[in-house]
C-alpha cells in the first residue's frame, strides 16, 4: 500500500469510481435555441484557432465537460458551454450534453427531459 498524503491507495484492490451522471444529452438544434445567436456568430468567426483546438482536443479524447442551461421562469438560457456547442456542431455531432440548474442555483435533479422541451422550447 502506498501512502499519497493522507489517502493509501492499494492498488490491487483498486475498483473503478461508480457515480451516477447528471448529464442529459440533448439534441443540438435545441441546445441551439438556448444559445444567445448573436454570441454564437461572434465566437464562430473570432475565436477560430481555439475552436479548432478545441475540436481536436474533443476528437481525440472526447467531451470531458457538458454545457450548462440555466432554467429561469421565462426562459432556458445556455450559460457554460458555447465554445464546445460550436466545436461538437462542427465535429457532426447531433447531440450536445448539458446538466440543468435553475437560476437561483439549485440543481434540477430528476428533472425530465420531455417537461423541459414543453415547457421552454416547444
């Protein structure tokens, strides 16, 4: 057993960490419709060196990080995650991953995913 600080890790009892994914993958046209357009053509056409690493980086290890759409009582915004929408966009993605958070903060556990395309973006 090896100490790492405070942690001993064995390593021949190592398990992988299970953890439950709050992740919903959403089709990208409506992610699209949460996006703010006009910043979306901004980030498209002015940050093209980072959008393409970007894409590399995704194609070579995959989407580390989903976006985050904020829930308000008069819209869905997506708050965290333009510059991957545009990169996943271009890599032929059809869909882009998001968690939910309502404005005040609050996580939006358990919140389904067809209330969200009724409610905010039918």
């Amino acid at each position: 057993m090896e100490n790492y600080g405070c942690e001993y890790l064995d390593l021949e009892e190592y398990k992988e960490p299970t953890f439950r994914s709050n992740w919903i993958w959403l089709p990208i046209s409506l992610v699209e419709k949460t996006a703010d357009s006009k910043y979306i053509t901004e980030i498209s056409i002015k940050s093209t060196d980072y959008i393409s690493n970007l894409m590399q980086d995704i194609s070579k290890r995959g989407l580390k990080e989903p976006g985050k759409l904020v829930i308000s009582k008069n819209r869905v915004k997506l708050q965290n995650g333009n510059h991957r929408l545009v990169a996943t966009t271009n890599l032929g993605y059809t869909r882009f991953p998001v968690i939910t958070e309502y404005s005040d903060g609050t996580m939006t556990q358990g919140y389904l995913l067809q209330d969200f395309i009724k409610e905010f973006l039918a």
